[in-house]
C-alpha cells in the first residue's frame, strides 16, 4: 500500500475513532440547538446596531449571507419567521432585551468553541469571563462586518449607477458585482471557519494546521446540504410527524448534520497534526541513530 493512502488511512481512522469517543455526536446536537437558538438574537441585535450604524438594510443582508447557502426548502420558513421578527419596532440599541440577545447569540459561538476545543484535543486554560468576552466580540465583530458590507451594497450600486450616466463602462462592472453575490457568501464563510479554527479553541495553530479540515468542511457541507435537500424532495414527511413544528425541526436536523462535519473538520486537522508531530519525532530519532552510527570506533587501548 502506498505511504500517502496508508497515512490517509490513519488520520481519518483517528479523526472519525476520538470523534465517536468524545461524544462527537453529542457536541453535534449541542451545535446545532445553540446555533438555531443564537441565529434570532443575533440578528436582533445586528439589526438594532446596524440602524444605529446608519446600515438600514442589515437585515437583508443577514439574511442573504446566513440562509443562502442552506438549500431553499430549509431556509425559506426559517428565513420568513426571521423577517417578521426583525420587522417589530424596538426601542434603540441600549436596551436590556437587545443586551440580552448579544448575550445569548454568544451561547452559539461558546457551543463552537467547547467542540473546537474537544475536536483539537486541548483543555481550556482562559478564565470563563475571558472566554465569554472573546464570544461577545466574536457576535460584535460579525454584526460589523455585515453592517459594513450591507452599506456597502447599498453605497457602491448607487454610486456606480451615477457613474455610468457617464462611463457606461462602468454599468458592466455592477452587472458584473450582482453576479457576485454567491461568490462573496462563500468568502465570508471560509474566512469564518479560519477565524474560527484559529482563535476560538484554546492554543495556537497556523492557517496551514488548519486548513485541511476546512476545505473538507466546505466540500461536505455542499455534498451534505444537496443529498439532504434531495431526501427532503423525495422521501420525508416532518409535517406529518411534527406538524407545525415541521419547519423547526427540519433546520434543526439541517444544522445537526452541518454540526458534525464542522467538528470532523477540526477532528481531521488535530489528526494530522498528532501524525506530522510522530512524523518529525521519528524523523529526528532515526538522524540522531544514524549520525551515532556512522561515527567510527575508537579502537581499544593497549595496556602495557
């Protein structure tokens, strides 16, 4: 057997073995539950920031770059409800309901972090407030982003559409930015799972540590999210055994499946990395073993 299939072989053995041993499932569950509960609280309170950012169409945005890539029978009523929730008029950005939603879309990024933590095999070593703290920052900072990038497609269309009652050149550049919608969700999303795998578990890693698992996340979260949608067409019945709640539970299932790829992702990247640290250990020995060897005998002293 070649050594690239036999080493292959080991480091998904070892991924998918620590993944069944430490509750991977379970961690999975608790991913997708903590996500689905953080996704409304999120946008609330991206919502109240970004109308205080003077970034009115936040919403829209977030909805965009959240749902898109989820196929269409999953999304849409989830996408819906969502609409109709940041549709209610709220007071303004300091309130307790809105501090209280920041609060409780961080419990989505400390459901990442503890299944990072476990998936990269470390302990956590920072105090809970530092850990909590880093999981508020992390909401804030990608409430800023798409409230940047939600002025931005606002701004630039605007902008480019005067231009090009001067330059026409420059209305083939805006057909050429619409078209690039799906593009921009995917870039946002892998620059998410590097912060993620980077930052969020305890220790430190490079991108190149990393970046074996995200590409495969990235791969079987498209294979996963169309065999899914395909079995949604074709076989299964949730209204008929969950009735109203259909739709809930369908996302939920959904975000349970995308949960446990993103932990076998950081379960492939800790597993190739404990193989590549043998690797060097076995590497170092055999030189130091070889240099000793190849040192010639000193001959014995005659005695007199």
């Amino acid at each position: 057997m070649p050594a690239f299939i036999r080493i292959a072989w080991k480091v998904i053995f070892d991924a998918l073995w620590h993944f069944s041993e430490d509750d991977g499932w379970a961690m999975a569950s608790h991913v997708a539950l903590s996500t689905l509960l953080a996704i409304f609280p999120f946008l609330i309170f991206g919502t109240a920031l970004g109308s205080f950012l003077g970034a009115d169409q936040f919403a829209v945005t977030a909805v965009h770059f959240i749902f898109d890539t989820w196929p269409e029978s999953i999304a849409k009523p989830i996408s819906d409800e969502v609409v109709q929730v940041l549709t209610i008029p709220r007071g303004g950005l300091l309130t307790i309901s809105v501090l209280a939603a920041a609060y409780f879309a961080s419990n989505g990024v400390e459901a990442l972090r503890v299944s990072l933590n476990r998936a990269y095999r470390v302990s956590e070593s920072r105090a809970w407030y530092k850990t909590r703290m880093a999981s508020l920052a992390f909401v804030l900072a990608g409430v800023l982003v798409l409230a940047i990038v939600s002025i931005l497609l606002v701004a630039v269309p605007l902008a480019l559409r005067y231009a090009g009652t001067y330059l026409p050149l420059f209305n083939n550049l805006l057909s050429m930015l619409d078209s690039w919608s799906l593009a921009g969700v995917f870039v946002m999303l892998t620059t998410g799972l590097i912060v993620s795998h980077l930052w969020l578990p305890d220790g430190r890693r490079k991108i190149m540590d990393v970046l074996p698992g995200i590409i495969l996340t990235l791969i079987a979260w498209s294979v996963g999210a169309y065999v899914f949608a395909s079995y949604l067409a074709s076989f299964a019945n949730y209204v008929s055994t969950y009735a109203g709640l259909a739709s809930i539970m369908i996302a939920l299932v959904f975000l349970y499946i995308v949960g446990a790829i993103f932990i076998i992702g950081a379960e492939i990247n800790a597993a190739i990395m404990k193989y590549k640290v043998k690797r060097m250990v076995i590497q170092s020995f055999r030189g130091v073993k070889e240099t000793t060897d190849s040192q010639p005998e000193r001959p014995a002293e005659t005695v007199l």
